[in-house]
C-alpha cells in the first residue's frame, strides 16, 4: 500500500499494492512497529528511505559539481568574490 496526498483536501489517499517481503525483514517490521500497524510502518520506512535515497543523490551532484570547481585556490578566491558581489547587487545578501 502507498499514500498519495490530495492536492486538494490535504487527505491521504491510499492505494492497495501487494509486495513480497523477505521474511528476516517482515520479522524486523513486526518487531519495530510498536503501536503503529505493519502497513504505517512500512509506509514509514519507505518515505525515509525515499528521502535518504533523494538526500544521497543531492549530496553526489554537490561532490560532482565541486569536483570539477578550479582547483586552484587564486581561481576559486577570484569566483567567491565575483559570486559575493553579484549576490550583493542582486539583493540576495
């Protein structure tokens, strides 16, 4: 089962979807639920592996974008003070 929030209402709306679960893992949801049901809990895990996946993704394109900044230290001064400039004139510091 997942959630889709209604633009709308601001509602949950759930859809039924059946999925295989390694039992090691169904064991580990029955065990971690606490008073939630094994489907919230599910759910629960699912949107934070989601955002986890999104944050590691983010994080490489920040590696990638650093890794190909000037690596000498002259260059990458002279585009900070070019960037800190810039903000200044377009309002943004």
């Amino acid at each position: 089962m997942f959630s889709i929030m209604n633009a709308n209402s601001g509602a949950t709306v759930r859809a039924t979807k059946t999925f295989s679960l390694d039992k090691e893992v169904l064991a580990e949801v029955k065990r971690t639920r606490g008073s939630l049901s094994e489907s919230e809990r599910v759910n629960r895990l699912l949107r934070f592996a989601l955002d986890l996946e999104r944050r590691a993704a983010l994080e490489q394109e920040v590696a990638d974008f650093f890794a190909e900044a000037p690596a000498d230290r002259a260059d990458r001064r002279a585009f900070q003070s070019a960037s800190l400039k810039s903000w200044a004139r377009d309002g943004c510091r």
